[in-house]
C-alpha cells in the first residue's frame, strides 16, 4: 500500500465562520476518542497531566486544548484518527542528526495547547478555535500506519503537524506497533509538556525536536504557554537521554534580539553544547502579517550567535542554497564537512557507520544509520 494510494474514509467538514461548524467538528472528533491514561481524578473533577496546563476538567467540560473532555467522570481523549499524513524527509521536522535522509511518515491530529498568532500549521492546530475551513480527519488504526510507514520506505514514525502531548495516548499506541516492527519513533513537539506525559511516551521515543519559541517569559505568555514549561521538558528529555534537537523560529520584531538569541544559546549550551540548534526563517501567516519576513541575513546571524556561545552544531534552515556552511554538518574537532545539505537533499554524507569523523574519528552524536550508501540513505542523496 504506497503511501500515496493511502486513503480512507474522510470526514470532510465545511468550513463555515460560525460555532455551528465548530461544534460539529468537535461532534466528529468526539467519536474519535478513547479513554486517557494521563489524568487523575480530583475533587468532582478530572485534572489533565498531558501537558504544562494542568487542566482541571469539569463535568462536560473541555481542557485548553478543546480535544481532552470530561464524560462521565473519565477523560475522552483523541484517538484513531489522523487529519495529516505524509512521509516527509527527516530533515523537514527538522532532525538532523537522525537518520539523514531516510522518510518519516508523519501523522498528525487537530488541536494545540498554544495559540501562537504565527502558527504556520494553524489550520490543523487551531482548527477547535478558528474558522479553518474545510477539516479532513480520516479514520486510521495503528496498524494501518505502521503499513504506510513500511510501504513507503520510512525508517521513522512521527507525531507532529498539531501538538503531540495532547494526543499522547494515539502517539504511544502508534509507537509501540511501530518500534515492535523496528521503526524508530520522534515527536516534534511546543514543549509544554509534563513529567507524567514524558514518563507515559518515553519507552518508544528516539527523538523528540522541541521548538523553542524565544526567551522572555512575558511573550511567550502571549502564545499561552511559559518560558518555563518550554525550558524544564527540554531539560527533561536530555536529561532522559531521548536524542534532543531544538528549534526556534527567527520571528523579526518578536524573538530576534541579540540578547535574547545568546540567552537561547546559552540555555542550550549549559546542557550540551552537542544538542543541535535550528534556527528558521519565519513567514507572515495566520494572525501575525505585519512582520517582515526574516532574511537569509538574519538567520546567518542567529547562528553566528549560537555558534559563539559554544553551541558544536548551529543549523540555518528553511531557505535553500542561501545561507552558505550553515545547512551542513561540520566534524567539530578538524572541521571538515560531514553531511552536505541543500534544503532537505543530503548531497553528501561521510559519517562511519559508528558516527564518527572518517578523518579524525571524533564521534559525532546523534542516531546514525549503521548502512552507507544510497539504500541507507534512503535514496536522497545526489
């Protein structure tokens, strides 16, 4: 079954400006739900731990997210259903250090624990709070996936597109399927997460990209979560030895002081200096269109930045061929170019099988394919 002869049932929902629409699309998704693991009862009520909010959930009430909700004394959480499927490049999560050029299918559900108004995925994310438009949401079992994944040559399954923590029960369910069958297992996540949802997911997770959306606690309360709850599931999934990668998107005007860049580099770097930074160029979209977009300049700066503070691998994204060393990966010991990019195309890559230079034999970290060659590559390379 090619993944792009994978389809099933839709569940196509018109996009009408009115809470008409809205409450049918909750309808839908309501049907698509299980019982959760990641709640506890307290006081008459049902208190969310799948992410940094807490929610304390009434009888027929909703969490933030609008997805998890109390019936009956238990929380309905989402499950068996994805609303985005594609088996994308690793590199487009982004992971650099995982498996370059291998695919990753990539499923998603609806919903978000923040309201960032420059979400480029809001379509999906805020798709409970906004008119979206029309919906898709697709009835899907875990082996289904697992076949996709297999079928399309993917080394990697991958909950991103909306918020995986509030979806954590699908998430692990899909995993575990998918590592029983040697797959490895990521999620590409806000990082308002928990203890309890890391302790919940980590005996499938390989690798988490977490973004990082600035360092001043006062903005980022204004895309509804904390400085705080980003930095401790950072810390937390180093700290459990979950290969970690870190994004933050260069936002003009928002998030791209010289200060506030060097504090993100030096959070970073006082937990490794070998956890990759990605930094990436923002477009105008969804609520925030009077930001310029950020340049090729910007983002070579951001990495300057990064790489002074002492961070070993510094990561300019998302505008090919313009930002010169800065998509590649570099041997920080002698220098030489290890994985040679050009947007998500490995143009070349020279890593032993180990992971280590094949100049000066320095180690590289990160989850490196054992095989070389086109097949182990996953058939990007030039």
């Amino acid at each position: 079954m090619p993944i792009s002869d994978f389809r099933l049932k839709a569940l196509a929902l018109g996009g009408a400006k009115s809470r008409v629409a809205d409450e049918a699309l909750a309808a839908v998704l309501d049907r698509h739900t299980a019982v959760g693991a990641l709640w506890r009862a307290e006081a008459g009520h049902i208190r969310c731990v799948a992410c940094g909010h807490r929610c304390l959930i009434g009888p027929g009430r909703r969490g933030i997210c609008k997805v998890r909700f109390n019936e009956g004394g238990q929380l309905k959480v989402p499950f068996g259903y994805v609303a985005g499927l594609q088996c994308d490049p690793v590199e487009k999560k982004p992971f650099f250090h995982v498996y370059p050029g291998s695919g990753a299918l990539t499923f998603g559900m609806l919903g978000c624990n923040l309201h960032c108004p420059y979400c480029q995925n809001w379509v999906s994310s805020q798709a409970l709070r906004e008119p979206t438009g029309s919906v898709p949401v697709q009835a899907v079992t875990e082996a289904q996936l697992v076949a996709a994944a297999r079928q399309s040559g993917a080394r990697l399954l991958v909950s991103s597109y909306n918020e995986p923590f509030i979806t954590a029960e699908w998430a692990a369910s899909v995993f575990r399927q998918a590592q029983a069958q040697g797959f490895l297992c990521a999620l590409v996540s806000n990082g308002n997460g928990t203890t309890e949802a890391l302790d919940f997911l980590q005996p499938w997770l390989a690798a988490c990209k977490v973004d990082l959306k600035g360092f001043d606690d006062h903005r980022y309360r204004t895309l509804g979560g904390t400085l705080a709850h980003a930095r401790e599931t950072i810390q937390q999934i180093h700290a459990r030895g979950i290969w970690l990668e870190v994004l933050t998107l260069i936002v003009p005007g928002f998030n791209d002081t010289k200060d506030e860049l060097r504090a993100i580099a030096q959070f970073i770097a006082g937990l490794s200096r070998d956890i990759p930074w990605h930094v990436t160029a923002f477009h105008p979209d969804f609520k925030m269109l009077d930001h310029r977009n950020t340049t090729a300049r910007d983002l070579v700066r951001a990495a300057e930045i990064g790489a002074a503070e002492g961070l070993r691998f510094v990561y300019a994204g998302n505008l090919p061929g313009q930002v010169g060393e800065w998509e590649n990966t570099r041997c920080p010991n002698c220098h030489c170019t290890l994985i040679e990019r050009y947007g998500y195309l490995i143009r070349s890559y020279d890593l032993t099988p180990q992971g280590a230079c094949p100049k000066c034999a320095h180690p590289i970290p990160g989850r490196w394919p054992r095989e070389r060659g086109r097949e182990g590559m996953g058939g990007l390379m030039d």
